[in-house]
C-alpha cells in the first residue's frame, strides 16, 4: 500500500473525470480498510502539482464569461447539473489536495480519516451529477464552466488554517445554502433522479463542512488562537467579496459554525 500522500498525488494527477473519481474511490476503499483493520497507514510527503491535472473539456471560462441560463427551462436544468459536477470534481482534487499539501504537518489519524472519506463521497457525488447529465442526453464537459474552482486552493497553498478556514467553512458552507433551492427546483420539474442525487449530496457536505471547523478548531487551540477572530482574519485575507445571505443557520449550526462566525463577514 502506497503512503496516503502518494496516494493524493496520483488523483490529483488523473485528467479525466471518470477515470479520477474511480482511482479516488478505490484509493478510498484501501485506506479504509487498512483503518478498519487496526492499522496506522504511512502518510509520506507530498509534493502536490500546483493544480490538478483537467480534461480538455469543458472550456474553462471566467466567471463572467460563463453563459447564464434560466433554471424553469430543461437547458438550464442541464447548465446547473454542470456546474455541481464541476463543483464536486474541484472538490475531489480540494480534498486530496489538503493531504498532500499540508503533510508535513504533524495531525491525529482522524483528520486523514475525514478528508479521505471526504474524497470518496465527493467522488460519489461528481459521478450522481455525470449519471443525471448522461440521463437527460448531455455529459460532463458538453458546457464550458467556471475557471475560478481551483483558485482558493491557490491562495491558500501555503496557509494551512487558511485552507479549512476558506474551502470547508465558506465555499462548502456555501452548498448547504443554495441546495435547497435546487432540490425544490427540480422536484418542480419531477426530475427524480436529480432530486434524489441533490438530497444525497445536501446531507453529506454537512459533515464535510463539520470537518474543516473540527480541524480548524483544533489548529486554533494547538497554536493558542481565538477561532472566531483568526476565521474573521483568514477569510478577510483569502476570500474575495463578502458572505452573502440568506444563510442555512441550522445546518450551519449543525456542522460547527455559529452564525458569529459569518455574519459579521457580510460587511
């Protein structure tokens, strides 16, 4: 069995979305069965590639390039499957990307634990996305999508409580606002397929939320830091723009994150 680091790498360095998500998973399933069995797999030393390998497709587009389309039409239905896919294949890479970036620092077993079960359901989830795209006769890649994905793992390279600060407790947090919307959208358009998978995706990425504030928490009380104030300085430093409501309070709450935390970064 290859160290979890070297395992990280190897994702990361898989360009097409199918084939990644599969090496992900399997990955996945080797690590939890060494953990299962009692073991303390070795992590190793990453040397992670400043961004992921891609597929030549989709176009990649700044965010004010990408088209918009409304959602009550079935091609926006479409543009929005895409753009989740997109969100969760960034989000396979984000995920092995902390491992192997930030291995040279010292964590417990449970944090390498939770992000390689993070990895493994993020890779569920961009596969239920590329299932519902394939069902209504499109596919991963048929639409050009947001090039800005990758660029808080960018800003972040080097800054490990920036990481969980702005990827898990923001963008994620992000998902369990905006979800609901998008379940009720598409129950309106009794796409059940794309219902069921959405309702999967909302009740894992709380947990995946939970583990950035749990890791970050920690880091705060290792280094003797006020978590509420350095979230405040990090996302201050790393995110672009404000937060901007309405915000799921009570899935919020139910990952770790208290509304003082984000209301205050809407202004």
């Amino acid at each position: 069995m290859m160290a979890l680091a070297q395992m990280a790498e190897s994702v990361l360095n898989c360009a097409d979305g199918r084939e990644k998500t599969a090496l992900s998973r399997r990955l996945a399933a080797e690590w939890q069965a060494a953990r299962s069995a009692g073991e303390s797999p070795e992590i190793g030393h990453g040397d992670p590639p400043l961004h992921p390998a891609r597929p030549a497709k989709p176009e990649l587009l700044s965010p004010r390039e990408v088209p918009s389309r409304k959602p009550g039409t079935p091609e926006g239905r479409i543009a929005m499957l895409h753009a989740v896919a997109h969100i969760e294949l960034n989000a396979v890479d984000l995920h092995w990307d902390i491992i192997a970036r930030f291995s040279d620092v010292e964590m417990p077993m449970g944090f390498y634990d939770d992000w390689v079960k993070a990895a493994d359901e993020e890779s569920k989830h961009f596969n239920l996305m590329a299932d519902c795209l394939e069902e209504l006769g499109s596919f991963y890649g048929a639409l050009p999508a947001h090039a800005g994905m990758w660029r808080a793992a960018e800003d972040t390279a080097t800054d490990f409580m920036g990481r969980l600060a702005v990827v898990p407790m923001v963008l994620e947090a992000r998902g369990l606002d905006v979800t609901p919307g998008m379940i009720k959208l598409f129950k309106q358009a009794k796409a059940e397929s794309a219902v069921a998978a959405l309702e999967t995706i909302y009740a894992e990425e709380v947990a995946h939320v939970a583990y950035g504030s749990k890791w970050f928490h920690f880091l705060c009380g290792r280094y003797n830091e006020d978590p509420k104030e350095r979230f405040h300085a990090l996302v201050r430093t790393y995110f672009h723009g404000l937060l901007k409501p309405p915000f799921n309070e009570e899935k919020r709450a139910e990952a770790g994150i208290p509304p003082d935390f984000y209301w205050p970064l809407t202004a």
